[in-house]
C-alpha cells in the first residue's frame, strides 16, 4: 500500500496538471 503522503503527491500532481 503507498505511503499516505505518496497518494496527497499523486493527487495533488492530477490537479497541477
């Protein structure tokens, strides 16, 4: 399972983009 600050890098990298 990623880290929790992982998935906030990945959600946050799909609202930036």
């Amino acid at each position: 399972l990623l880290d929790f600050y992982d998935v906030i890098n990945v959600l946050g990298a799909c609202e930036i983009s």
